[in-house]
C-alpha cells in the first residue's frame, strides 16, 4: 500500500478525469488520476466543439492536461485499476501493477467503448471516414454525401440531423425498412433517401480515404462520409463491483447519479461519459469541474467533523 492516502483517486484521465483533477489540486486536494490511456477518442485526429481548443488532437488536450494537473501537485499514474474496495473516508484501488493506492473520495471517470457493427472496413475508418457525432465532425462533413448506417432506432436521429448539414443523405441498410410511415415521410420531405440494401463493406481509396459502401446487390453507394451509431458500452466495471445503482436511459442501462455526478455510494462520483453517454469532450471536462467542487465540499464538511472531534478530545 503507498503510504499516505490520497484525498481522491480519480480512475479515468480523459478530459473528465482531468479537469476534476486540476481543480481538486488547485483546491490543494491530494489527488492521483488513475488512466489507461485510451480515450475514447483516440482514434480521431482532430477534436471539435471546445472552446478555443478546436480542432486540436484529442491526444495533445489530454497532454496539456497532464501537464496542468502536474503543475498544481496532482500525480498521474499510468495504469488500469483492477480493482476496488472500502467506503466514504477508506477506499481501496488496485492498480494493474499490483500497487494499493488509498483515498478518501473516488471519482470514476471511465469514459465508454464504442462497439461497433460487424461490418468488413468499418474499424479502419473509424474516427476518420467512419464517425458517429454530427456535432463532432458533421461540418467537416457538408455538403457531402454522407451515408447513415442504420444500426439501431436511435439512427434516425442521426440520418434526421445530418440533414442539416448536407442535401446528399442516404439512410441505408434493412431497418430502414421498419420506419414508421410519419418518420419516413419526414426525413424523405427534406430529401434524405432512404435505401434498404445491406451493406457489405466499406471502401476506401489508396489513401485510406472511405469512398462509399458496398451493398448487398453487388453495387456500390459512393460516400465521402459515414455516420454510424455504435453500441455504447459504459466501462463500468468499478461501478458495478461498488454495487453503485443503475437507472434506464433513452441509450441503455447507465450508472444512476445526482446532475453532480454523486453515485448511489457514498463518497463515489462519476463525470463525463460515466455519467452521462452523450456528454462531448467540453461537458465531460465540465462534469469533472462540478464533481471537484462537490467533492472538495464533503471533504472540507469531513475536514470540520474532525477537527471538531479533535478538540473535544483535547478539551
Ligand atoms: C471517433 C470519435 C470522435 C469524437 N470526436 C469528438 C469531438 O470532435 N468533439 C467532442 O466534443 N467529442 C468527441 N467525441 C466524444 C469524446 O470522445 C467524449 O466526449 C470524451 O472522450 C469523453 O471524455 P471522458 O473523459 O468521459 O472519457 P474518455 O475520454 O474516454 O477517457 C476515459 C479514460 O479512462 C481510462 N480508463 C478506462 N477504464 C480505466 C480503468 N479501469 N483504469 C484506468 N483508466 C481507465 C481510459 O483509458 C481513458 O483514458 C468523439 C468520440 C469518438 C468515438
């Protein structure tokens, strides 16, 4: 076990984990960010939508962040934490190298995995041709032809946005077919055709640039884009093994949590895409802030009850 425990272990050193660390180090917390190193992100080379950061690499912000954090007396361990036991005042994390690191407070700051369909050529493209968020990189995208797989209900939404940014949109794939008439009516009034076919593969050029999708009749739908919705995939695992409570969401079963980000387990939060799955890059830092100032809140409301118990001792 390291010595002296930490105030807060923070597992997750994406922009989440992050921003919590820098302001719990600023607020002179002890705190170590736990982090494995693979932001979700990671796989596009630019990132959109923060304020005066856009379209940086998603790995150069996490490294400005590193830097902050360190500045300010925060440690940053390379690592995946395996493991977790205690309560509120005696956590326990265990580190994939076998260490035991101690805290007060725990943020978990995990993030999610994007699972994608099983279809040839996606997972190459993923985060250049291939990408899921119109707010993230449908400008890059206008006036293109996109195409929108259609991998789930929850992909009419996207076919339904994209619109917005393009007048070539195809909606493609055998769910498409299941549209309820009003639905369909809608996205084909504003000019998104919708094309039932499977696809079979995605193509790209000698460049590695996606130049369309294959379809299941042998022909070839020509894209410069594709939109896809992955399975979104909570890396929970802390989450659950702290037996913290789960709600119902509109994308699936999540970790349930107070808008601060607090967990059903006292002493536990969660920020960025632990929190909430559709948190961007700039909330999920944001969501991290909150937590910060939360926890730094319980611990001062800690800090008092002991003192208090100290001078009675005393007197
Ligand atoms: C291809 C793609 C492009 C995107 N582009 C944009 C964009 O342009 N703009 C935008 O705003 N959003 C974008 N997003 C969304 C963005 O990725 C998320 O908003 C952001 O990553 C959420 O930050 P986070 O800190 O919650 O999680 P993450 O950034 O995923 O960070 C979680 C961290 O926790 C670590 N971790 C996980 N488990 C453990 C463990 N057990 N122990 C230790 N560490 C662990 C991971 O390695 C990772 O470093 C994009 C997403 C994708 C998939």
């Amino acid at each position: 076990m390291d010595n002296e425990p930490w105030d807060v272990i923070i597992v997750g050193g994406g922009a989440a984990g992050l921003n919590a660390a820098l302001v719990l180090a600023r607020a002179r917390r002890r705190v170590v960010v736990i982090d494995s190193g693979e932001p979700r992100n990671r796989f596009a080379p630019h990132m959109h939508g923060f304020l005066s950061r856009d379209g940086i690499s998603p790995l150069e912000l996490l490294e400005i962040g590193r830097g902050e954090v360190r500045s300010y007396g925060g440690e940053i361990v390379s690592g995946r934490a395996v493991g977790v036991t205690g309560e509120a005042g005696a956590f326990t994390v265990e580190v994939d190298d076998g260490r035991m690191l101690a805290s007060r407070r725990l943020v978990i700051a995990t993030g999610l995995r994007d699972e994608l369909p099983d279809l040839p050529g996606l997972t190459g493209q993923w985060g250049r041709g291939a990408v899921a968020c119109p707010y993230c990189d449908g400008w890059e995208s206008r006036d293109s032809r996109i195409g929108v797989l259609a991998t789930s209900a929850m992909s009419v939404h996207q076919a339904s946005l994209l619109r917005q940014w393009s007048s070539d949109v195809t909606f493609v794939g055998p769910l498409t077919a299941e549209l309820d008439p009003e639905t369909r009516a809608g996205l084909e009034a504003r000019g998104v055709r919708i094309d039932p076919r499977s696809a079979t593969a995605v193509l790209e050029d000698a460049e590695g640039v996606l130049t369309g999708l294959t379809l299941d009749d042998g022909t070839t739908l020509p894209l410069d884009r594709l939109f896809v919705g992955p399975r979104l995939v909570a890396n929970d695992d802390l989450l659950r093994r702290l037996g913290a409570d789960r709600a119902e969401t509109p994308l699936g079963e999540w970790v349930a949590s107070d808008p601060f980000g607090a967990t059903s387990v006292p002493g536990v939060w969660v920020a960025g895409n632990s929190a909430v799955s559709h948190a961007l890059v700039v909330m999920a830092a944001a969501s991290g802030a909150a937590v910060a100032t939360q926890i730094n809140a319980d611990l001062v409301g800690d800090d008092t009850r002991r003192a208090l118990a100290a001078r009675s001792v005393r007197a």
